[in-house]
C-alpha cells in the first residue's frame, strides 16, 4: 500500500480529523453489529423473514467495507486508529420489521451527517486529499444505501397498508441495479 503524503496541515486540525475518523469507525462498527444482530433475530425459525435477514447481513457487509475505507485512510495519513468503547447502541425489539428498517435510515442518517461535517471541514482547510476520499468512498455510496434504504421503507409500508405480507418481500432486486 502506497503512503501518500499530506500537504502541511497544522497539528490540531490534524487531530480533529483523526478523531473524528476514529469516531466514524467506531460508529460504523456499531451499526454493523446491530445490523447483524437484526439478521440473526428475524432468520429464527420464530420470526421466519429470511429476506430481511439477508438483508440485514448485507447491510452489516457493507458497514465494514466503510470501516475498512476509513481505516485505510487513516494508515495512508499517517494517523492512529484509537477505538474505544464511547458509542453502543441501545438493546432494541427488532420485532417490527419496519421499525428495524427506520431505525437503519436514522442509524445512515447520523453517519451522513458526521461525514458532511468531516468533508466540510477538509474542503474548508483545502485537504483535498481528504474531501475527495471522504466524498468518493463513503458519502456517494452512503447516499445511495440511504436512498434505497427509503425506497424499501416506503414500498414496504405500501404493502402492509394492503395487508400483503412482509415475508415475500424481495430486496435483492434494487441492490442488483444499484451496483452497476
């Protein structure tokens, strides 16, 4: 892996970065947990909707290919990855599935809004580097999880005011398209 050199930032700007990156990694390990554990409660026999568990697990997938982005870039900066135990999601009944997938987008929302004030704040400072990093591999593809997540939401919502069951629903369709 390649070190690339950063342009001469001051010190603490440089920190704030660090943290805040650190702080989005540990957010984004957070919600790869829950999602996980989501998947697991509705693949028991119990509950029985086995595409939202799959779901779920995607959803868990790509939490850690965000963490892995992020982590990269803190090795290409030269910075310390420093995880600590400061955010833990609250136990939740994850027996509606709708809730589940509401309390996602509120989970991708407050991710967004962490990056936005990470990039305003490289953009700010001219750290092109980063602003580029931070829009290219995580606020594009965090904009689009975002956006289908809602899609699913709202179709889903659609479908139970008609009394059709959320066990058929299919997610794998829009996630196909979306990757091309």
């Amino acid at each position: 892996m390649e070190v690339v050199a950063t342009p001469p930032f001051d010190e603490a700007y440089l920190q704030e970065c660090e943290n805040a990156i650190n702080l989005q990694i540990e957010w984004d390990l957070n919600a790869s947990y829950t999602f996980l554990t989501m998947s697991s409660h509705f693949k028991r026999e119990d509950v029985g909707l086995l595409n939202f568990a799959s779901y779920f697990l995607h959803l868990s997938v790509n939490e850690l290919e965000y963490v892995e982005n992020l982590m990269t870039l803190q090795v290409q900066r030269g910075r310390q990855m420093q995880l600590g135990n400061n955010l833990n999601f609250e136990e939740q009944d994850w027996n509606d599935p709708l809730y589940a997938l509401e309390y996602i987008c509120q989970v991708k929302q407050h991710s967004l809004v962490n990056l936005m004030f990470l990039y305003s704040s490289a953009t700010d400072r001219g750290d092109q580097e980063l602003s580029d990093f931070v829009n290219i591999h995580l606020l594009q593809n965090l904009t689009k999880d975002i956006i289908v997540l809602r899609y699913h939401l709202t179709h889903l919502l659609f479908l139970q005011s008609e009394d059709i069951p959320l066990a058929e629903y299919n997610f794998g369709f829009l996630d196909e398209n979306d990757q091309e």
